[in-house]
C-alpha cells in the first residue's frame, strides 16, 4: 500500500454522524477483509475483523434507536 489515508474525524454531534463514523469504519474493515492480501493469509485473523465490520454495521442502526 503506497497510498497513506488519515481519518479521525470530529466527535459527532448528531446521530447522523455517529452514524456515519461508524458506517465508514465498518466498509473501511470489510475492505480489508475483502482485499488484503495479509488478511488472506491469516484467516483467524480475517474473521475476527470481518465480525467486528458487522458489529460496527450493526451498532449504526442501533444510533437511530437512541
């Protein structure tokens, strides 16, 4: 990986936000797991992440029920 992304966002102040950080790590992890070739080689590891992806995906539709 050649390219360097910087991500921390701001606290949210909304749900919408909160949804969103939460959206965004969780694709940000399920892209890994679905493109890493580091991920590939260890697939504990792979599937712990790709569980934690769903949780965060999980928690953003639990945001709207605050």
């Amino acid at each position: 990986m050649t390219d360097k992304v910087e991500w921390n966002p701001p606290a949210a102040t909304t749900k919408e936000e909160l949804a969103n950080v939460l959206y965004f790590s969780a694709s940000g992890l399920k892209t890994q797991v679905l493109a890493s070739a580091l991920l590939h080689t260890n697939p504990k590891l792979k599937e712990r992440i790709s569980a934690i992806a769903d949780e965060l995906n999980g928690l953003q539709q639990d945001v709207f029920g605050i």
